[in-house]
C-alpha cells in the first residue's frame, strides 16, 4: 500500500469537531508506540481536537488512519456493512427482508426496516453526514445529546454483523474509521458534505440506557427520575416545528418505560409542549400523552 500523507482528513474530521487520533496505516487498530513492539496508543486518552496534537499526531505518523472517537465527539454513528453471504438474516428477526430484497440483504435495508418499524422517517435518517466504508458499507453519523446515557448494549449491534452502533457508553466509548482511512478493502470516502445532524427520538430510544422501573408517588421525589424527566422536558422543548407532536409523544413513551406516573408527565411533558408553540396546545399534549402510555402500555 502506497504511503499517504493523510493529514489533510484529520483536519477535515477536526474542522467538523471530531476527537481524532492515529490508526495504523491499512489497519482498523489504533497506532504502534514503536514500530516492532505490541503497545498501541491509548486511543481514549489520545483522541483530540486540539490542532498542534493533530498535526504533531501525523507529522510523526502521517500515513495513518483516522480514527474518530464517538464519546468526545458526543456522535453515535450506525454501521451498516454489505452482507458476508447469502439469505445471512435467515432465523433472525429480519429474516421476512429477504422476501423484498431477495438473498442479499444489506445493513441499509435492515437499518430502514428498523427505522420505519419504530415510527422514524426514513428520508430525514439519511440526511446526514454519511461516510461510505472501504467494504462498501455506510457510516451515518448523528449527534448524540450528552444529557442522555447510553446503554451499554448500544456498542453492539442492531443486528449482530451486519449493523453495529458506536456510541460513547462506558469509559471511552467506540471509535470508527474516519473519510480518507484505507484498508486492504478500499478506501474510506465521505458520501456528502451534510452537517451531522442530531438523532433522531426513535434512535436515542432505541440507544439509551433504560433504567429499572421504580414505583414512587413523584418522581420530583427522587433525583434520579428528576434528571430523566427533565432531559425529556427539554426534548419537547427543542423540538423543531412539525416534529414537536412526535417528539411529544417519544418523551412521553420513555417516560412511561421509566415508570414515571402519568400524571406527572402530563403536567411537565405538557406545558413544554404548550409553551414551544405545539399545535393544538395542552389539549393536543394531553391526548399525544395519553396516547404514548397506552402504546408503551402495549409493548410492555
């Protein structure tokens, strides 16, 4: 593999505020110490934004990937990879995509299904920064709101092979290769020039950290659910027009999965909704709440 002075892509990724630090060049693997030795960077404690890092990162080592931590970044990224062989989600919850798409079915597809399945836009997920893998598997790349944890799981997958998620739970978080990284499979190329656009509710639902439901007479008596309640307040409240209803209803969704009583969603969820100029007011808040308890009611 011919040596690249790929310094240029570590300032592109830094210039859209992303924490970078140096992989191996052809590798996925963060950078050797010295070259013939085992010791890698500490990608977690490497990764930075600071310019005179990054330039001093790949003045020493400018043939190297670029790697992009997801939790410093605040990003969570959806990997979605080509399939690795024929009818591969037979036996899986997906297996009925096979029907539609034929053997092949790829991250994408599945990554849309699970979308639309959980009430997203499947237009609106695509409109985003978007990175196209050297396997020829996509990157989509969302913000990632820092008030809300992640789950654990969420550095797993969406469907085990196929569609992996890089978030920023645990100490470091998950990292991916950034545009302009080349591997033995090709070469990492940005798909567009969006801005990354924040999550949307569906995805952070499907994400966050979910705790044990606890039954209490007010949340506002527990810090704990203090803190939950009033991230989804500020959810509704930042919600942009003709998404507020939608929104609504996700916070109120989580909510009612975290065993927050319904009346004391009513009044918070309620007034945010109101307050931001949602259509129909408390009345329209009401019933979309309502609504939302009974729809979480169901799944559970």
């Amino acid at each position: 593999m011919a040596s690249t002075n790929l310094i240029a892509f570590a300032l592109q990724a830094r210039a859209r505020g992303f924490h970078v630090f140096p992989v191996e060049p052809g590798e996925k693997t963060p950078h050797t110490l010295t070259p013939g030795q085992p010791y890698t960077l500490r990608w977690g404690e490497a990764a930075t934004n600071d310019l005179g890092r990054i330039i001093d990162y790949w003045r020493r080592w400018p043939d190297s990937n670029i790697g992009v931590a997801c939790k410093p970044s605040s990003l969570l990224v959806v990997d979605c990879d080509m399939p690795k062989r024929e009818y591969q989600m037979a036996g899986t919850q997906y297996a009925g995509l096979h029907d539609t798409f034929g053997p092949l079915v790829d991250g994408s597809d599945v990554y849309r299904y699970v979308c639309e399945s959980l009430g997203g836009d499947w237009r609106e997920a695509q409109e985003t920064y978007r990175v196209c893998t050297g396997s020829m598997g996509c990157h989509y790349y969302y913000g990632w709101p820092d008030w809300v944890r992640p789950a654990e799981a969420s550095q797993a997958s969406i469907a085990p092979g196929i569609v992996d998620i890089r978030c920023n739970a645990g100490t470091w978080g998950g990292y991916v290769l950034g545009a302009g990284s080349v591997t033995r499979k090709g070469a990492y190329v940005a798909e567009n020039a969006l801005p990354v656009r924040q999550a949307p509710p569906w995805l952070i639902e499907l994400c966050r950290q979910h705790p044990e439901p606890v039954r209490v007479a007010s949340p506002f008596r527990q810090p704990g659910r203090v803190g939950v309640l009033s991230g989804l307040v500020r959810t509704v409240e930042d919600a942009q027009e003709g998404n507020r209803n939608q929104s609504l209803l996700w916070a109120a969704r989580a909510a009612c999965a975290d065993g927050i009583p319904l009346d004391d969603v009513l009044g918070a969820l309620g007034d945010a909704y109101a307050a931001a100029g949602g259509d129909g007011g408390h009345r329209q808040a009401e019933a979309t709440i309502r609504s939302a308890y009974r729809l979480q009611g169901r799944k559970a």
